[in-house]
C-alpha cells in the first residue's frame, strides 16, 4: 500500500483555472482584445452560449465568469433539472432587478432541454431579467431553439491542440500539491496527447490515473505501455444523435460518391469505433448506390441491399467486413446521378405545372364503352415491331418529347444511352 495519500478529489478538478490568465487554450476568445475576455474583464456580460468539443473549457469558462461577477450567479445542470429550476432563479432574478443586481443563469448542457424547457427562458432573456450562459456539445443549429439563439451570441470554442494541451500538462504539473510531491522523470506526450483527443478532462484524468498506478515506484515513468494500461481504447469524439454524427456520416458519404475508397474507410472506421448503428451505414450505402451510381453499375444496388440483408442477421462485428466490401466497391464503382437528377425535374413538373390529361392511346380499355370512346386506339404494341420498338408519344401531347433522363458515359450506363440513342434518333436528343 503506498504511503502517499492519494487525493478524492480528480485532478481536473484540483487544478482547474480561477483566471483568465491561468486558462489554457481558445486564444481567439479569451486573448487580451478578444470578444469573450472583453466581456468578461468589463464584467459587462450579456447572454451567450460556448459551444465546443467535451473538456476544451465551457465549465472553467463559466466557472472564471462567477468568480470575477458582481453579479449573482447560478448553475443548473440540464439533465437534472427543469423547468421548475428555471423559473425559481427567474424569480430571484426578478427581485435583485430591483435593487439594480444582474443574475447570471449558467445551464451546462443546454442541448439537454427540450423545447418546453427552452421556451421558459425566452421572455428572461429577452428582458434582461436574467443574463443566460449556456454550454453544449452540440450544434446549436440543431439543439437550441431558433427563437433562443437569436437572442444570445454564440462562442465557438475549438478541439485543444497539442500546444493548448502541453501547457495545460505542465500547469497541472506545476499547480498540483500531490503531483508535485512525486517523482516525475518520464512522460510519453504525444501519446498521451493522441489518445486524449484534445480533450483536457481526459488528459488530466489519464495522466492522473496513470500516476497512481506508478506511484510506488522511487522514479515515475509514464510510457505509452503504461497509458495503454490504462486506457484501453482511444477516446473516439462521435456522438450519434449529435452534429459530429452527420459531419462524419457526410464525409463517408462524399469520400464513397468521390470514388476515394481509403478515405471512404477511414470513416467508416470512425463510425465503426464511435458505436454508429451498422444497419444505418446500411441504408446510406443503399441510397448512395442509386442516387450516385445509379445504371453505371445497376449490382451496387443489388450488393447495398445484400449488405443491409445480411449485417441484420449477423450482426457485428463480422459485420464491420460487409460494411468494408460494400463501401470498397461502391467508391469504385463508375458514377451516374442521371436517374436522381430525372426524377427530380419530373416531379418538379408534377408540382408546378398543370396535370395534364393521359392522351387516349395510353389508356386501358376494359369495357366495351371505353373501346368504343376511344381509350386504346391506335396503341402500338412493342413487341410487334422490330428490336421491339416503335417511336411513340408516352406523354401528355402538351408535354411531347419532354425529356428527364439523360444517361452518362460511364459503366454500363454508356450500354443504355447507346441503346436509346438508336431508338430516339431525331426525335430526343440522348
């Protein structure tokens, strides 16, 4: 048993910044001139929202904000509180206006309310009553109601690089009594900076967890073997119902339809890590295979389908294979996104122009009345002609030779433009 008292309280904690001057990182808001220090040093603040990765500053932020106020302030946690919780230091914040004190109301994970929830705050804000601080993770975009964020700024705060990450290491090294009392000799950095994913939370968190693993030997060495002990997975930024979930799932996309099969991989791979659902990989790979490869190679969708079919009954990870093979072939596959495009201007159409009549010869005859009004006339059936063909009008007469589809050059999709180019020669131009 090690005769160090190991402390209860977790390093990121401990060492967390009281000042400006000792936070780390976010230079473009927290730099002497810049925005968010401005505000703060006047102590003139008015409402906001820092939006940012997990462990790049929000909380310390606020945390700074209420030492330096001489406003009253108040904290609640969105996953743990409400609306009751927001009326409450609505109304203490009601009450100090009339002895002309401001309240600050900070909501950490402001995503977590719902509209409701967000909606009780509108008419504060708005007034002035309270002056709101709100942190998330998420985009703001999505998870703040639009008529609350045209009545805050939003402060964008940015993944900690290595720097911001090394001066946040050191400071902790430095500040910290029970780290100070060890014998440090060795630290694997840019190990330690790869798997905490510029998250400083996770940095100290590690870093401390693998101190005190070491703690009883005279020199501490923290190798990468060491922090690999530790931690035995990276710390992989993807959460599925949030803005980094659409980023990557965009990028996997784009990377597969740009016919860049390793970059298609490298995502999927993320998406794979960060726990994204395999069958909703599925489905975009299906749609991608028409909407971007379409007749240039008609088996992408046959295989997406196969894909989807079989990652249900296996599951994962075997799955994680036909993820690969799928994505592999469709991001080299030749492109068309000819039929997406037709469909398109066909609808487009539908919606804007009148709905004209079906012209008689298209119509099905069933009864004796029908022949007899003219439903079916003069029809000509395919099959009764040569290459069974037949130039015809499909369409409304107010539509005649209107074209949708216009086939490319690539895959087998050269095959079919060939093809309708004999058929319609003079009369559309394929």
């Amino acid at each position: 048993m090690s005769t160090k008292e190991i402390p209860h309280i977790p390093l990121p904690e401990r060492i967390r910044p009281e000042s400006l001057d000792e936070f780390q990182g976010q230079t473009k808001l927290t730099a002497i001139g810049k925005p968010l220090r401005t505000m703060i040093e006047s102590d003139n603040l008015s409402s906001f929202i820092l939006w940012g990765p997990p462990g790049t500053g929000k909380t310390t932020l606020a945390k700074i904000i209420s030492n330096q106020t001489s406003s009253e302030f108040y904290k609640i946690n969105a996953v743990s509180s409400g609306v009751k919780d927001v009326r409450r230091v609505i109304e203490i914040a009601k009450e100090n206006l009339e002895y002309h004190r401001r309240t600050i109301l900070f909501i950490d994970e402001i995503h977590r309310f719902n509209k409701a929830q967000q909606d009780a705050l509108l008419s504060s804000v708005e007034s002035g009553e309270i002056i709101l601080i709100g942190a998330t993770t998420e985009n703001p975009s999505f998870e703040v109601i639009s008529a609350l964020r045209s009545r805050v700024r939003v402060f964008v705060l940015e993944e900690l690089s290595n720097i911001d990450l090394e001066s946040i290491l050191n400071f902790a090294i430095q500040k910290d009594e029970f780290l100070r009392s060890l014998n440090i000799t060795a630290i694997d950095k840019d190990f330690l900076y790869y798997i905490s994913g510029g998250d400083a939370r996770s940095l100290l968190g590690i870093f401390e967890a693998a101190v005190i693993q070491e703690i009883e030997n005279d020199e501490i060495v923290i190798s990468r073997e060491v922090i690999e002990n530790v931690v035995q997975k990276k710390n992989i930024a993807f959460d599925k119902n949030g803005e980094e979930h659409y980023n990557i799932i965009s990028a996997f996309i784009k990377s597969v339809r740009g016919s860049d099969p390793d970059a298609a991989l490298y995502w999927l791979a993320r998406m794979i890590e960060g726990g994204e659902d395999p069958l909703f990989i599925a489905r975009r790979l299906i749609i991608l295979s028409s909407e971007d490869i379409g007749n240039a190679s008609p088996n992408a969708l046959l295989l997406a389908e196969s894909t989807f079919s079989s990652i249900e009954k296996i599951g994962m990870p075997e799955g994680r294979i036909l993820l690969s093979q799928c994505t592999t072939y469709l991001a080299s596959c030749p492109k068309s996104n000819a039929s997406y495009m037709a469909i398109g201007k066909a609808l487009g159409d539908v919606k804007n122009n009148p709905l004209y009549k079906v012209p008689l010869h298209l119509r099905n005859a069933p009864t004796k009345l029908m022949k007899d009004i003219g439903y079916g006339d003069k029809y000509k059936y395919p099959h009764d002609f040569k290459n069974n063909f037949v130039p015809e009008n499909y369409l409304p007469d107010e539509m005649k030779n209107t074209q949708y589809y216009h086939p490319t050059e690539n895959g087998i999709e050269k095959s079919l433009k060939e093809r309708l180019v004999s058929f319609w020669k003079g009369i559309k131009k394929y």
